[in-house]
C-alpha cells in the first residue's frame, strides 16, 4: 500500500490538501483527530496528562482543557515536548492498525495528515511526503480568518518548525501562497504523478 504524508507548519494550509485526497476518494489518516480522540472525556491520554500537567488542565466533564493547555505549551517549548511525547505513542498506536485494516482490505494508498512530523510514524512510514507551505503573512491572513488572535498565531509559530526544516523532510514542497483553485491544480499533477502512474484508482479532482 502507498503512503502518502502530509505536513506543514499552521496556516500552510495542509488540511486543505488533504481535502484534496480525500475529495479523490482516498482514507486520509488525521493525526490531530486521532489527538483530539485522546483527550476527549475518557480518552486514554487523560490520565497521563493529569498526572504530568495537574488536575486543573482537565475539565469538569473529564475531558482536557485545550485552551488552558494552548496556553502553557504555546509558551512553553518543553510543556509542548512533554505533551507531544504523551500523545505520540497513543496516536502512532491508532494509525498503525488504521493501516493494518486498510492493507486487509486491500486498499491501494493511504493518506496521514501529520502537523509534527516525528519519525516514528510518520517520516519511517511514508512512501511520499508533501510539505505544504506559504509565506509567514499568508498564513497570518488565513488564521485569521479562522478566528485566532495575532498573539496566539504568534506564540504557535514560533513553537513549531521553521520552513526550510519542513523543507527538507519533503520529497516535494507545495507553494501555498496562491488560491484553491491554483492549489488543487498542484495537487491534481501530484495525483497524476504519484498515484495514476503506480496503477492506484482515484477519482480527479479538477
């Protein structure tokens, strides 16, 4: 079965291409979902976040504070390792028997939607990488809309990687400074390249 593996810093844009695969009918593996699942009342990273962060990053209903928690590791480098570190082993867990399920039933390809690209899991997995990126102001201008203030935009990207680290995991760089309409085109040749020449069935996209 082809890999294929997605990243990118926030605002880039990557959740867009992934839109992509999944529009050509391809099982996009979303490594925050699976985070998200975690951290839900009950989830399995509940207990461990409690015991290393303290009671007040849980909610009453049993979940985890997301906003509390952004608050700390968006601040704090070695919060955010330490946070990352939990919920890797669970979300690495999950996408590999999502991958098992899909090799038994005989899937061509799989898509991982991964934000932090670690090796375990994603990087030792993946047959191909897209690096999706955008200028710093583009991806402000996106956030934005999203909602998010320019402080907090500002504190998330300065936690995570810089550009040319992104740069160099990736088989190819995807320029995303452009509308959908440019991206979906350079997405639709990565299709053709990768996937129609292995043989793999998807549906176009544009």
């Amino acid at each position: 079965m082809f890999v294929v593996g997605i990243t990118g810093g926030i605002g880039s844009g990557k959740t867009t291409v992934a839109n992509f695969f999944r529009r050509a009918g391809l099982t996009v593996i979303d490594a925050d979902e699976l985070s998200r699942e975690c951290t839900e009342p009950k989830g399995r990273a509940i207990e461990p976040i409690r015991e290393n962060f303290g009671p007040e990053y849980i909610t009453k209903e049993g979940g985890l504070n997301r906003a509390k928690m952004a608050r700390l590791v968006f601040t704090e480098r070695n919060r955010l390792d330490e946070l990352t570190l939990i919920l890797h082993a669970m979300v690495v867990e999950e996408t590999q028997a999502r991958i098992k399920a899909l090799e038994k039933k005989k899937a061509q390809a799989v898509v991982l939607d991964v934000p932090i690209p670690i090796k375990e899991g994603f990087l030792d997995i993946c047959d191909y990488i897209i690096v999706v990126q955008a200028e710093p102001e583009r991806r402000r201008e996106r956030l934005i809309e999203r909602g998010m203030t320019p402080a907090d935009i500002e504190r998330r990207m300065a936690v995570q990687m810089p550009p040319e680290e992104y740069a160099r995991l990736g088989d190819i760089v995807v320029d995303n400074d452009g509308g959908p309409e440019e991206l979906a085109e350079k997405i639709a040749e990565i299709m053709n390249e990768q996937l129609a020449a292995r043989g793999i069935i998807y549906q176009p996209i544009n």
